[in-house]
C-alpha cells in the first residue's frame, strides 16, 4: 500500500473534482492518498510514497503558489516518484490536449527546475454562470479570440474522466 500526497490549486473547484476523483481510483487499488489545496499548512513530505501536483490556469498561468511549493520542494519531489497535471480550458482542442502541446504546461516546466516523472493535462471547467461577472467578461474575451463559445449562459466540462481515471492507475503503478 503507497502512501501518496496530491497537493494541488483550484480557482473554482474543478481542478479539486478532478483530484477527488482521482482519490476515488487510487484507494480503490489499496493505496492511501491525501489530498492537500496548495494554501493549507503542508505535511513532512517524508511521510508519503508519492507525491502529484496539479493545477488550473487562470487568465494563462498556474497558481503562484504552485512555483513557490515547487521550488521550496523540489528535493523532496525528486527522490520520489512524481507526477505534475495541469487543467486548462486549451486543453479542450485536440492539437493541444498532450503534455508536450499544451502551452501552459511546456511554460510551467520552462520556468521551474523540477522535472516530474510522470505529466499529464486535463481539459477544464467553462461555467459562465458560476463566475463572477468580470472574470466571466474576460474569460469570454479570451473564448472569442480563441474561437471558443462565448455565450453568458455555457456550461462545458471538457473533462476526459476516462482520461483522469488513467491517470489515477499510473499514479498508483509509478515507481521510483
């Protein structure tokens, strides 16, 4: 049995679903997973197995506190397996939903020195009504540049949960 650590932000709670799910698939195969948003007081990172990092994307950028956790830890991460997910509406487009095409994920891992072993990205959360009115302006801003739906009334979860229930499996299956 791991002991495993996913530490991650959520700006509206989508990013937290995704790592509640992803709990659900690893314990079902026996592990102990704890989960931990990014601003709550942090755990000895020796006493777990393996350790993930997940993060959404607002207005093109993961959580600042994300880099901060990252490179506090960085020797921690590095001497067990890891992993590193991000969430992100352009994940939505099929030419940009890999690890080695998502923008904000090839950015992230060019601005830090943690290499993960193991990287994923998930498409993300589009939910107009549930913003406030000012990110929900912008967010459509960006939607229209990007040729996305802008309509004040869209909710899409461009989740593959198939996909996160793979990953769960590879997380649980990582090695050293």
């Amino acid at each position: 049995m791991n002991n495993i650590l996913i530490v991650y932000s959520s700006t509206d709670g989508h990013t937290r679903k995704i790592c509640e799910r992803l709990q659900q698939v690893i314990e079902e195969q026996g592990s102990q997973v704890q989960l931990l948003q990014i601003d709550e007081p942090h755990p000895d990172l020796t006493d777990f197995d393996k350790i993930v990092v997940g993060a959404s994307v607002r207005y093109g950028k993961h959580s600042k506190l994300i880099y901060d956790f990252v490179k506090k830890n960085q020797q921690h991460l590095d001497r067990k397996p890891n992993a590193f997910f991000s969430v992100n509406v352009v994940a939505r487009k099929p030419e940009k939903n890999q690890p080695d095409t998502n923008p904000y994920l090839k950015k992230f891992l060019g601005q830090i020195a943690w290499q993960p072993k193991h990287l994923e990205v998930f498409g993300g959360n589009l939910d107009y009504p549930g913003c406030r009115y000012l990110d929900r302006q912008m967010i459509r801003l960006i939607m229209w540049m990007t040729k996305g739906p802008t309509s004040p009334d869209t909710v899409v979860d461009y989740t593959d949960w198939d996909q996160v229930e793979a990953f769960g499996h590879r997380i649980n299956e990582m090695q050293g």
